[in-house]
C-alpha cells in the first residue's frame, strides 16, 4: 500500500517538472497481457522540462466602483427585513 501512495507521489513530482509527449516515429502502442498487463515494446516518449513562467508583480490595487443611485437601508438589529420580530441572539 504504501509503495503505490509512494509511485503516485513520484509521478506527480515528475508530471509538475516535465512535460511527456509520445515520441516522432513511435511505434503504435501494443498491450500485452499476462499476470499484468503492459506495453509491448515499450513506449517511447519524448521528455522536456518545463519552463515556470516568469511572475510579474503588479503594482496596481483593484479598485471598485460604487453607483451614488443606489443606496443601503439600515436594518433595525431586532426586526427582520419585513419588520418581523427576528429570533433572540445571543
């Protein structure tokens, strides 16, 4: 058990660094079966690092817009939105 969380811990550090692609002039892929099941003759794959794109900062905040037209109502604490007694609060 802990040796196929280990392969798939492996595998996920390898997928993050480098990308896999099949390679020119492959041979097609041929399963062979037995006790297991795995590739004929192989699989030929074509392995490049990948390269992390570079962070640029941004030096601007966000900022929002607020429309004047529209206006927030105060709610009394202890009447709901349709002046209904809201429960006691704690």
């Amino acid at each position: 058990m802990f040796a196929s969380f280990e392969t798939v811990v492996a595998v996920a550090m390898l997928v993050r660094q480098f990308d896999f692609q099949m390679a020119l002039g492959a041979p097609p892929v041929k399963m062979t079966t037995g006790a297991t099941i795995h590739t004929t003759e192989g699989l030929n794959m074509t392995v490049t690092r990948r390269i992390k794109p570079p962070i640029v900062p941004i030096l601007e905040m966000p900022t929002l817009q607020m429309d004047s037209s529209v206006s927030i109502q105060e709610v009394d604490p202890v009447l709901g939105q349709k002046d209904e007694v809201s429960p006691a609060r704690s």
